[in-house]
C-alpha cells in the first residue's frame, strides 16, 4: 500500500478496494540494512466517521494507528487474522462493535458468472440485487450489480449514512460487482454509485434486481427479502398446472390499482384492502381473471405503470411485497386468476433507471435509431445482448414464480418486432437482410415463451396490431409461441360501427362480420382496454349514439355480441356500469354512479353476461376453432341483423345468437335454427332488469320444421331494438326404455 492508494481509497475512485482494505500480508522489514524477516500482516479500514478503532483479534485488543487524518486506519499483527472485529469510537464518545467488509471474500460463484455472461442466469434475481444472507455466521447483505464499464462502484445507503466512499465493491468477471455488508439490513434504503470508465460520468443508481423500492417519487431501492410469506394456493396451482387454458372461460376484468377505488382523503387502496374490496367485486361480477396494469414500480403515475424502472419490485405505493403476494394468494383462493401487464419493450430515461447505466448504453442501443423511442420518450432494450437477454427472461420467470402470476400481457409487441415501428424513412437501421423485422427481438419474444410455458399453467398474452404471422402460434411451427394475442382489429371494427348512428349502420355491415373471416388464425382475445378510454376516445358509454336509453341499449348489445364472439374477453374497469368520463388516473371509477337505475341495471346485465359466459360450454370451449361458429345469417344488411350460432365441444351443446343494431323492433323475424325443438330465450339484453323495454318472446319459442337461412328448421321471433337475445334447445326427455319381463313373470 501507498500513499496514493490511501488517497484514491479516501476520495472514493480506487478500482480495486479490496486490494487495500481488509487483511494482508506485508514485508516486516523496516530498514534496508536489516535481514527481512518473515512476512507480518496488516488489517486496514477506511472509517472516517471514527475517531479511535480498536481490533479486537483472538480475544485480545490491537490499537489501529491513524494513518490519515480523513479515517484511514492500519492494525499490524505478527500472523493472519482468521476472525475479527472493530472496536469503533466516533467523535460523540458512542461505542460500537463492527464486521469489517473487506475481510470477507467472494460469494457469487464463477459458474452462476459464467452463466450471466452466456444470457442464461434465468434465475438472476437469486444472484443480483440486495440479499439478506449470513456470511461465515455473520448476518449481514449481499450486494450485486452488473456494471461492466464502471472502473468504480460502490453502495451508498442507510446503513453507512450515504457515504459512497465508505463500500467500494469487488469487480467480479463478467462485469458484475458484489460486496458483503454486515452492517446493512432489511427496510433500509440504498443506492449505487456507478463511475463509469467513459468520459468520467457517475450517476446514482436503483439497483435494477431490488424486490422493493421507497415509494416514489423517492427512489432508493429497499433491502428486502421475500422470505417469510406462508402461501395457501397450493390447490389453485396444482389445478392450474393440470388445466389447458384456451378452452377455459376467460372474461377479464382490467384494472389500474392507483385509480379503480379510492378511500379516506382521497388515497389509493393499499394491496390488503384490494384484497378484500376488489376481489369482492370481481368474485361477485363472476369475472374469471384480473388484468393488472403494470404493478412494476415506475416513478411516474401518470405512465400508468408502462415506465418501468423496478422490473422485478412490485409498486410500493400500495404496501409491501408480502402485501402483494397476499393479493393475489387472496384471489386464488376465490378462485380468481391473476394477469400482469409486462413491459420489455422500453424503459424510461430517469437517472436513478437503467439509462445509460454504467455511463454506456448498457441496456439500451447506443445508436437512437435502434435505441430511442420517439413517440413515448423512452429507450428500447438491446435484445442482441445475452445479459440484456436474461434480465428480462429473468423478470418475466420472477413474477410467475415468485408471485405465482397466472399470466404476463406482453405490452406493445409490434413495437419490438418492427424496426421501422413509427419511424420515418432513414430513421431506421435494417437488419441483417435488409428487412424491418427485429430479428434479436422475434428470437428474444420465442426464448421468452419458451421458457414462460415451462412454469405449469402460466399463459402469454401479446398487445399486438400488426398482421404479423403467428404470434400466437406454436414455436415448432414457425410461431411466435403466445398463448393468445388481442384483436386489435376487431375492436376498432367494432367501436367504429357502434359509435355510427343506427340509421347508416347498413353501410358499415362489413365491420361487424369481418372478424370472422380471421377469427381462427390467433388465439384472440377480443379487448375493450383502457386504451380505448382515454386521451379524446370516450367512454364506452359516451361512443354510443343517441339519446339515454339509446346509449345503455347500444352498449348492452354491443357487449352482448362481444360475449358471443369467438375469443376470450376483456374489459376495463368503469366499462361495466356506463361510466360516462373518460378514465382518469387521477380519480377514481365514480361508483356514486350506481345509485342511478340505468348505471346499475347495465351493471346486472354484465353481471349476467359472465355468470352464463361461465356456465354455458357454448361461450367459451371452441374459441379458436372453425367448428365452434356457424352463420346462420349474414345478409340482412337493411335491417342491421346477424345470427349464429355458437357451439361447445360436444356439436349438439349449442346456442343460438340473434342481434338487433338498430333501435326497431322486428316482429314475426324468421331465423333458421338446426332442429325442431322448444328454445329457451336464456338471455334478452332488453330485458327490464337490464334497463330495456322488457320486449321478448315469453321466455322461449317453438321450432319449426321449415327450412330458413341454410338451417333445416327455423323459429319465428321477436327481436327488441338495440337488443340480443340467445336461445338453447331444450329438447324433449326420451322416453324410457321398456321393461323386459321374463316369461311366466
């Protein structure tokens, strides 16, 4: 050690600490002319907030001599220190026993190294971050981050009164760093400071693998372990694991925690009261899953969660991990599944953040043509590195496993499969063969569900709106390997036919039937998301011509065709009772709204839709498949009519569909149906309970023997306006088999 080490120790940008600090082994000799005896050693420490130490070795007291006056002490000893502690005056008189970092040594192992720097660590939350562990019988925590251009980093928190001189980590290979702190804990706050090797950047950074964060707009991450919590789903996962999902009912209930209910003052429900009055709501709506917008901490609300800094810390805004991990124990046990919104397609620029991490473009392309997204101010990952790879592999594979998420939507996929996406000529860098797709990206997307469907049960559901081919196709097939996909193009068909005055709706016919020439080359789900709420859109409510009335009847009929569509379902929070603002993250969902008998008949009928969504094979089993839809008639353009029918796995569990979009009623309407049986009217959207004008056909009708619209037999109905009506053949018992009777009996 020399005088410059000491300096650069004390002033914080010395490479390698721990080739200072801690115990080791120096020449005993002291002058040339004397024969040099056998090595001697030395214990070092730089703590400038004392101003006397002690080591306290082998049962006995060492006096530590201050070599600097800014806290750099040096204790000699004749052998190698095995064990030992300080002794720790500081300048107010108080005493403490401290560990010393330096003199332990590494903990991650090479392999675990070897396999971050290959991009195949896909469990690297368990190695990076912050970890409560014990060292040598020492509790203390383990701090580790990849910063492969820093030639300095260091931690900075709570536990050392935010010196960043204080805990210079060890470099490790492959670029990453760690260090033991004995003297951090769990709850408390910290930092990194990274000083790069390029041009002399530092910035203090979040560690980009915390479990917690403070709650912003702070933005220290928080020592947590996720160790302690005691899960009662066992049954749930266990039934998950065992149950294929896409014959399943799926009828989704998207929500944005900070704004679906607010409580006392004003202030958002924490994950525990979300526990009860969200799942409460949703149990009793007869909903099948919940669609969380991103719970990722983000620093900033009005991102609505789609910035993400803490891609594997839940939001501290509403509590803890534990609490997180309740909520969605809670709705498992209510027999609710959990969907997160993920976002690896972008992050946002916050110093605290992933950009510019290391003073490099570490997660992100240096080159904004690749790196930046215009539109939403963000940058976008560097899919072609292994390391950036396996974060976000890692993340996906974190919430399944350690929050036992039922499913990730994948948020804003075309954005990453297209190089050009909102882009304008000569913005954009080709790829390899000169094409626009992102080839690191597509092959980024198959590893991703790759691996994601190797979690039993776990479903991926992509935001895409782009004709791209198989996104949700198998991988062996040449697909992208996505459970299901949105169809963006069946919304936007269907909100713009719906948002057309009756009256013109027969010349935008094509809207409503169209879905149906594709409607079996994804696995969709059919989304009315928050993204069609907001920004100018309306509400779901507020799209609908016409007068009060007009408008409720035009939302039940439009949800009512959605339910019967193929595909599974998705709707936003507010939708359900006929919010007429636009959704604002700001407020709540205006539940005073209900008290009004519009609002809350609208709310029944979705109630309804779901309970016989649920119940009925005929809604939900064959929903990507040919043979679970068949129409009986698509040609009445005049008058605004469809028929179809829907059929369950077994053909002869069917239902029949009849949809009115105009505000006339139709009487005496003859509608081709398979056989001759009675039919039960199980569903009028124009029922009084739902708010309509309670127009029907007394429960059921007749079928009859003629044919009509390529059916063999046909029914004669009456459609109400604006109004859906489904039918079940209810077919008469068979007679009992006669009994045979032995002779002479």
């Amino acid at each position: 050690m020399n005088v410059e080490e000491m300096e650069a120790i004390i002033g914080g940008h010395h490479a390698d600490a721990f080739s200072v600090l801690g115990p080791h082994p120096v020449d005993s000799a002291r002058e040339p002319a004397l024969k040099p005896t056998k090595p001697t050693w030395e214990v070092r420490a730089f703590l400038p907030q004392a101003s006397d130490v002690l080591l306290l070795v082998d049962g006995g007291e060492v006096p530590m001599e201050k070599r600097h006056r800014d806290g750099f002490f040096v204790a000699e000893l004749k052998l190698q220190p095995a064990v030992y502690q300080f002794r720790v005056e500081d300048y107010q008189g108080n005493v403490r026993i401290v560990e010393d970092p330096f003199r332990f040594g590494s903990i991650i192992t090479d392999f675990d190294l070897h396999l971050h720097s290959e991009g195949t660590l896909y469990e690297a939350w368990k190695t990076f971050g912050s970890h409560p562990v014990s060292v040598a019988g020492v509790q203390g925590v383990l701090f580790a981050v990849w910063a492969p251009n820093a030639a300095y980093v260091s931690v900075a928190g709570d536990f050392n009164d935010w010196d960043t001189r204080r805990h210079p980590m060890r470099r490790r290979n492959s670029g990453a760093w760690e260090i033991f702190l004995p003297c951090a804990k769990e709850g408390q706050s910290y930092k990194y400071l990274v000083r790069s090797r390029e041009h002399g950047h530092q910035e203090m950074k979040a560690d980009p693998f915390a479990f917690r964060t403070e709650v912003p707009p702070k933005s220290a991450s928080v020592i947590s372990s996720l160790k302690g919590y005691e899960w009662r789903d066992a049954a749930w996962m266990e039934r998950r694991a065992d149950t294929p999902p896409l014959n399943q009912p799926m009828s989704i209930y998207e929500v944005h925690l900070e704004s679906w209910m607010h409580g006392p003052e004003g202030r958002s429900l924490t994950y525990r009261e979300l526990a009860v009055r969200l799942v409460e709501y949703v149990k009793r709506m007869g909903y099948t899953h919940i669609e969380l917008l991103p719970i990722m901490e983000h620093p900033y609300s009005g991102s609505w969660g789609y910035q993400v800094t803490g891609y594997f810390a839940p939001t501290s805004r509403f509590g803890t991990p534990q609490d997180f991990m309740y909520f969605v124990d809670t709705c498992h046990n209510e027999g609710i599944s959990v969907l997160v919104d993920w976002v690896p397609g972008h992050f946002p620029k916050d110093a605290h953040g992933l950009a510019f991490f290391d003073g490099t473009a570490l997660y992100e392309h240096a080159d904004p043509r690749q790196g930046e997204h215009l539109e939403w101010g963000t940058l976008i990952f560097n899919f072609g590195r292994n390391e950036v790879r396996e974060f976000l592999i890692a993340s996906a594979l974190f919430w399944l496993q350690q929050y036992h998420i039922d499913g990730l939507r994948v948020d804003a996929v075309a954005s990453m499969l297209y190089l050009d996406y909102q882009r304008e000529r000569g913005a954009w860098i080709p790829n390899r063969y000169g094409g626009r797709e992102n080839l690191e990206a597509i092959d980024f997307l198959r590893k991703f569900n790759e691996l994601v469907h190797k979690v039993p049960g776990a479903v991926t559901i992509a935001e895409e709106s782009t004709s791209f081919p198989g996104v949700s196709r198998p991988l062996y097939t040449g697909g992208l390997g996505f459970t299901m996909k949105w169809n963006m193009g069946w919304m936007h068909d269907m909100l713009k036919y719906f948002a057309t005055d009756p009256i013109y709706r027969k010349h935008y016919h094509n809207n409503i039937t169209f879905s149906l020439l594709y409607a079996f080359t994804e696995n969709f789900v059919l989304p009315i998301s928050h993204d069609e709420v907001v920004y100018g859109k309306r509400s779901l409510l507020s799209k609908m011509p016409g007068d009060d009335w007009q408008k409720f009847a035009n939302v039940r009929a439009f949800l009512g065709y959605m339910y019967a569509h193929p595909g599974k379902k998705l709707l936003f929070m507010g939708c359900d009772i006929g919010d007429s603002l636009e959704w604002n993250h700001h407020t709540s969902v205006p539940w005073e709204i209900l008290q009004q008998p519009l609002h809350g008949s609208l709310q029944t009928y979705v109630r309804e839709l779901n309970r016989l969504y649920r119940e009925q094979p005929a809604f939900h089993q064959v929903d990507f498949d040919q043979p679970g839809f068949e129409w009986i008639d698509i040609s009445d353009v005049e008058s605004s009519i469809i028929s179809f029918v829907r059929r369950a796995e077994n053909p002869s569990d069917y239902l029949v569909f009849v949809c009115n979009f105009t505000p006339v009623p139709r009487l005496n309407y003859s509608v081709g149906v398979p056989e001759v049986c009675w039919y039960r009217e199980i569903l009028n959207s124009d029922a009084a309970q739902f708010g309509g004008s309670n127009m029907g056909n007394g429960g059921g009708v007749q079928g009859r023997e003629k044919a009509w619209h390529r059916m063999p037999h046909h029914i004669t109905i009456t459609i109400p306006p604006l109004g859906m009506l489904v039918f079940q053949p209810v077919r008469p018992e068979a007679p009992p088999e006669p009994v045979q009777l032995e002779a002479g009996a």
